[in-house]
C-alpha cells in the first residue's frame, strides 16, 4: 500500500474519460470542488489483496494518524495508480477504497474521487512543513514482526516457567495471530491454575524490565553444553550451526525463528488463558492483548450484553414452589435450598453461579476418546477442530442418524444450507448482535462473511421466501449442520465438551401464536427426553434448567410449573429483569462432568425477533401477513456432546467400581468371536460372522495369532458388549458361551437366542454395519 498525503487549500477534480472497462459508474459527470482538505493519493498494490481487511484496518490508522498531525477538516481519497508499478487488480482496489471510505466516514468527513477515470485536478497546497507525507506499508510486514514478538513471548513464559520450578523441560511453540499454545514436554510434576496465575505476573514483570534479547550461532556441542542436555533428542544431529536465544539472564535455550531485539517491542500485556494435560505433555494457552479472540467490533451486542446480564436464580420445585438461592465464594456454600439430595443439580449452580469455565485438568473423555480410538487432537487445524477415526465417525453418524430420524418422524423437513454469509446482509448483521458468539471471520474475493455458528441464518433465509398459510402452521423446518462454527476462547476448550467446529441439529417450528409455541414445546419436550434416554445418556444423569425473562414468567408462571412437574426433578431457574437476547425462554437439560463442568445438550426457545427481522411471514384467517414465533430445538445438542457424555458417564461408572460400556446400538463391533486355534475354528468363525452379520448385528473375529487369554483382555479393553469363546466343544453346536459384558458374566445360550436379545435391544435404533474390517489382523493402529 502507497499513499500521498497533500494538506490542501482546495483541489478541484474533474473525470473526463474512463481508463478501464469496468470504470465506477457516475450518475453525473462533472467538476468538484473540495475546499480545507488533506487529500489521501492512493495505490492499492498487488501485495494488499492477501488481506484486504486488516490493509484498510492499517491505512484508517495512518490517514488518521496524519489528520491528527494536520488538523485537517476533511478528507478525499484519490485512486492515483501512478506511485506504485505492482497495482492490484482493479475490482480489489475499487473494494479497498469503498471500504475505506466507510471506515473513516465514521469520524470524518470524507469524499472520495471516482475510480476506473482519466481526472484533471487543480490542488493548492498549503506548503506546511507537513503537508506533503508519504507512506508505503504492508499488513505482511506487521504479521512478520507480529510473528517475532509472538515468538518473544512464548520463549518469555517458557523462560520465565523454568526459573519459577527450576525444572529443565522443553517447549515447542504452535503461534497463530496473537495466539499461542506452549507444548511442554518432559516436565516433571503438575501445573495448577494458581501456577499459571504466577508465571503470568512473573512474566508481565520480565515483559516490563525492557530485557535484551540475544541471538547467536554455535555448534551443536556447544548448544547442549549452554542450553542443557534436555535438548540433545530435538535439535537435528546434521546441522552444523544452531542458533540459540538469550532473553536478559533467563535460561537459554535454541530456536531457529525471529525474534525483536528487546522486551519493551511487546507493548501488550501477556494473557495466559488455561491448559490442557494430554499423553503426558501440557499443553499452554496464551495470548497477546486485552481481547484474545476478536476485536470489540466483531463481537455481538449479545456477547458483550452477557457480561452485564443480571440474573436472579432459583430452585423451583416439582410442586412449583421458588427457592431463591445464593452463593458465597468464600465459605464455597450455597442458601436458599437443600442440595443434600440433588448433588448433581447442586453442581450445575455452582457451575452458573462460580462463572468458573476454565478446565485445568484434562476431562477422562478425552483419555477414553483417544483409548478406544474415536477421537482425536488435530494439530494440523485450529484449535476446537477435532478428527475422527473410523470407530469415531461411525457413533457420530449413527446418532447424526438417530435424530434426525425422530424430528423427520414428527414432521421436520429437512434443508441444506450454506456454511458462510455475508456480514453486511441486513437481517443477518441485525441477528449477529442478538446472538452471543464469536464467529469466524472470512475475506473472500467479494466480501468479508462470517461461518455459522447455528442452522438459523439459512434456515430463516429459506422460510423468509416461502409462502405459508396459517392452516400449515406449524411448520417444522430441520438441518443437520455440519459444521457450526464458533470461536470459544482458548482456555474453555475441552475435548468434545466445549468445540470451534461441531455438528448441531436445528429443528425450528414456526408457530401462529404463544400457545400454539408453548404447545410445540411440550410436544417437542417429551420428543427430546425420548431421544436421551434412548440414545444412552439417560435423563435420569442431566439436569434440568429453565431460563426466562421476568416479564414471560410472570405471564406464564404456571406452564414454566408444568413444565417443572413433567420433568420430575427439582430445576434450576434463571430469571432476567430485561431481555437481552432474541428469545424469552429457553429449557435446557445439563449434563455435569466428572470435572464438574456443566454442558448444555437438549435445549429449545421460544424466538419472539426473528420472524419480523427475517421477514417470514404467513397469512393469517383474515388474510394479513403475520410474523410467526420461532422455536429453536436442538434435542440432542452438539453431536460432539452426546459422545462426550457417554465416555464421562462411562468415566463416572468406574470411579464407582462398575463396568464401564457403550450403549449396545452405538457399539462398533457388538459381538467378538475368538477362535483357540486358526487352524480349527477359524472356518466355524466365519460361518458364525456371516450368520449373525445377516441379521444385522456388527461382528469381528481376532484372528490375531495370540493366546486365548490376551484375545479375552483386548475385548475387555475394547468395551466388546459380547465376546464368545470359539473351541473344539463350541464346533457346529447352536449353544455357545457369551461373555456379557453388562451383566459381567458368562452365559450358555443359543445362537439365536444371542440374535434375539441383541435385536430387542436395539429395537427402533438406527443400525449401520461394523466400521474396520472384520478380522482384526486386517486392522491398523490409529493411537499408540
């Protein structure tokens, strides 16, 4: 990017002829005049089209700049591709330019000269010593010196942690923007959450002494003899040289990327945001900033709204009756109810009262998602952006299946729709401040969009072009998003409890009135309690919660009672003095972790904006449009969730002395048949697997050349719900012995037997064939 900066008295400019086909179209062509004016001469260049937005966030910032100098009055941005010979593409440019107008307009007054002409112009300058400025700059350059500082202060904190512990251990740096993850390995003990709050003020205090940072090459010899012998299996054995890194008289330690020369280039305060224990290493989240993942401009009205929100919470009871409860942090106890018989309800205040959504210590799903080969870390993405194997992917697309099968069977239409949409787009910028969610933010060649974060704006996009009756209300429309987007700060992610990208179900209902909405909801209330306790996780393990404006509670206090006494259990309530969001009401049913971290998984609202923010409309008995209200159900919440869930639940179970499992219908395999002897029952086996795969039921056979005993504890570790035992006495016979692994017993029975119990098991459950091959010879190792 090349400006000119002239300080004028006047300049008058008249187009005369276009230069380039696809010139600015003028409604009328001819001579201004522009009086008081800095006049802004700019070439958009080939180099600024990597990053459109954060050039023209850098060219506000130096026009500014140089108004401030000046004291100009006004301001005309004039295209002027003579100071540059590597021009952007003209369409870019004429973007960049409307752009910038924009931005400054909302302080200054600007104008701006048409793009694509032949212009004359007469300027008189004003002769100032600083009326004529030039800049020439680059948001490339500001990444790369972005880049070292980042680099600066993970070696910093790194440094910093080394002196506090006097532990030697290595860190490897993963940096994105004003981002990074520390991955320290070999380190011997545990961090805690106080530790980090330490390193963060030890290493602020390091940041602020304005330390050199020295940078000198060595063999590799000496290195490991100034660094330590830690590092002696991470730096490469070939290379001649190794560059090593000094901050003041912090330890030292190699590195091969840039760094600034001096502490006192990191003008921002360093933010360390949580961590996550994984395979024997921590993995260290920090930032840059007061503001880790967007800036306030991006951010909804809702999410910031959030922070201000003033909520009453209650215990209502079945019978209806309200317990106002509080909290006091420092004797850790709560009054206004008796939790002695709701410990996991209890925990579910804590978790919204405490505001504590920090995870310092890794959840057992993540262990057991890694164990059983489901789930796992992609270091290669964003962090939130998991990877599935085949196990992983075949449960996920089973309950994908599932509820999408029950929403489709009460009436739900399913739709596709878009991942991204545009910023500026009316309706959807206005739904942005309702919403309270960081989004991804995307340059395309045309205009910046933002990935969803929920199946609304397509959804409401379609039904706003729909024609619709008051007789077909109501009206279910349904998708399966995958993906949802949402940038959830760093320290909050965890496993599959808390995702960037995860798959949600929306089902929306558009409804004629209050209610016909409040009838939907119980309906679709007792639809999604079904969903739960088929799927495994089992209401009877979640806890209810109902959020609600004081206005609609005061309104409706008894169908919020109703709603209390059809769940069972006593629930928790949450009353807002104000509407903040979109909606009035929302239930929700919480799952409680091991941690005691609090997940939202089933939950539905009732929407009263966005029928009228959409324009959806239907026509009413008299023949008037009408906006509808909106529900938004999810039944299951994220799909991430659910298997999360399961393996805490499974988690939960062998804290207490159970056996841990899956729910039958989501095994990947659901019987294993072990052969003594490959040479002689092999064959049965095989005759075994292609009978029971028949009738629909996911079989494998280790045919591994192992003992007996160590096929037996693979299927235990493997969670097998039945494993069967194949040796000379089970040869052609119709009774076999099956190992239950529920009942944690072994069972005498027939073939068929085994199908019938299986089958009524799975009865009404989605079924999908087994996901790896089916002999385990035949099957790879994904961990380990």
């Amino acid at each position: 990017m090349r400006i000119l900066t002239v300080h004028s008295d006047y300049i008058e400019v008249e187009p005369l002829t276009k230069a380039i086909k696809d010139a600015e179209e003028l409604p009328v062509k001819e001579k201004k005049r522009y009086e008081e004016v800095l006049v802004v001469f700019t070439a958009v260049e080939e180099g600024d089209e990597k990053n459109i937005q954060g050039t023209v966030e850098r060219y506000v910032q130096e026009v500014k700049s140089i108004v401030e100098q000046v004291k100009a009055k006004n301001i005309l941005i004039y295209p002027y591709a003579h100071l540059s010979s590597n021009l952007s593409k003209p369409n870019i440019a004429q973007e960049f330019l409307i752009k910038a107008e924009k931005e400054l307009s909302k302080e200054l007054t600007v104008s701006r000269a048409p793009f694509g002409w032949y212009k004359s112009f007469n300027i008189s300058c004003k002769g100032h010593p600083l009326s004529e400025l030039s800049r020439a700059f680059s948001v490339e350059d500001d990444s790369n010196n972005l880049q070292a500082i980042m680099e600066t202060i993970s070696h910093l904190v790194y440094d910093t942690a080394k002196k506090l512990t006097g532990k030697a251990f290595i860190s490897i740096s993963e940096i994105n923007g004003n981002k990074s993850i520390l991955n320290w390995r070999e380190l011997d003990g545990e961090i805690t959450h106080e530790f980090l709050k330490k390193l963060e003020i030890e290493a602020n205090k390091n940041r602020e002494k304005n330390l050199d940072v020295k940078e000198q090459e060595m063999d590799r010899k000496e290195a490991l003899k100034l660094c330590g012998d830690i590092y002696d299996r991470s730096l490469p054995r070939e290379a001649s040289k190794i560059r090593v890194v000094a901050i003041g008289d912090l330890p030292p330690e190699p590195c091969r990327h840039p760094h600034v020369s001096n502490t006192k280039e990191v003008k921002e305060k360093i933010k360390i945001d949580g961590f996550e224990k994984t395979e024997g290493k921590f993995r260290i989240m920090i930032h840059l900033g007061e503001e880790e993942n967007a800036k306030d401009k991006d951010l909804s009205k809702a999410l910031k709204a959030e922070k201000t929100l003033v909520s009453h919470f209650y215990i209502i009871g079945t019978d209806g009756k309200l317990n106002e409860i509080s909290y006091d942090k420092e004797k850790k106890k709560f009054t206004g109810f008796d939790f002695s018989k709701h410990e996991n309800l209890r925990k579910l205040v804590a978790y919204e009262l405490t505001k504590d959504r920090i995870v310092t210590e890794e959840p057992p799903h993540v262990r057991l998602m890694r164990k059983l080969e489901l789930v796992d870390y992609e270091d290669g993405s964003d962090p939130g952006n998991l990877r599935y194997y085949p196990k992983g992917r075949f449960m996920k697309g089973l309950i994908e299946r599932y509820v999408t099968q029950i929403i489709k069977e009460n009436g739900g239409m399913e739709i596709e729709t878009p991942i991204m949409y545009d910023y500026e787009h009316p309706s959807l910028k206005s739904y942005l401040n309702r919403f309270p969610a960081r989004q991804y933010a995307i340059e395309t060649p045309n205009k910046k969009v933002f990935l969803r974060f929920a199946g609304c704006f397509g959804g409401f996009l379609l039904a706003h072009d729909a024609h619709i009756s008051y007789k077909q209300l109501p009206v279910w429309i349904y998708e399966l998003t995958r993906y949802s987007f949402r940038v959830e700060q760093r320290g909050e992610l965890s496993g599959l409890r808390r995702l960037r990208a995860f798959t949600m179900p929306d089902c929306h209902a558009l409804c004629r009135d209050e209610e016909q909405a409040k009838e939907q909801l119980i309906k679709r209330f007792d639809l999604s309690r079904e969903f739960q306790n088929k799927s495994g996780v089992g209401c009877d393990n979640l806890e209810f919660a109902v959020r609600v404006t004081k206005k609609f509670v005061d309104e409706n206090g008894d169908f919020v009672k109703g709603l209390v006494k059809r769940w069972g259990r006593p629930a928790l309530l949450e009353v807002w003095d104000e509407q903040f969001f979109y909606f009035v009401f929302k239930y929700e049913f919480n799952f409680v972790d091991v941690l005691g971290k609090a997940s939202t998984l089933t939950t539905d609202q009732i929407d009263v904006e966005n029928g009228k923010r959409y324009g959806i409309e239907y026509i009413d008995e008299k023949g008037q449009k009408k906006n509808p209200l909106i529900l938004h159900l999810s039944p299951s919440g994220a799909i991430e969730r659910i298997i999360y869930a399961l393996l805490e639940k499974a988690a939960m179970d062998q804290r207490q002395g159970k056996i841990p499992m899956l729910p039958l219908w989501l095994s990947p395999t659901q019987v294993r048949l072990m052969p003594v002897s490959n040479e002689k029952h092999l064959k049965y086996c095989e005759e075994l697997e292609k009978k029971l795969s028949k009738e629909s039921i996911r079989v494998d056979i280790d045919d591994r050349q192992e003992g007996i005993g160590k096929k037996i504890r693979d299927a235990g570790q493997e969670w097998m719900p039945y494993s069967v035992v194949i040796g000379d006495k089970e040869l052609g016979k119709q009774e076999i012995n099956v190992r239950d692994r529920e009942k944690n017993e072994e069972i005498e029975m027939k073939i068929d037997d085994l199908v019938k119990l299986i089958k009524e098991k799975t009865e009404g459950m989605p079924f999908d064939t087994i996901p790896t091959p089916r002999k385990l010879s035949k099957n790879i190792i994904f961990v380990g």
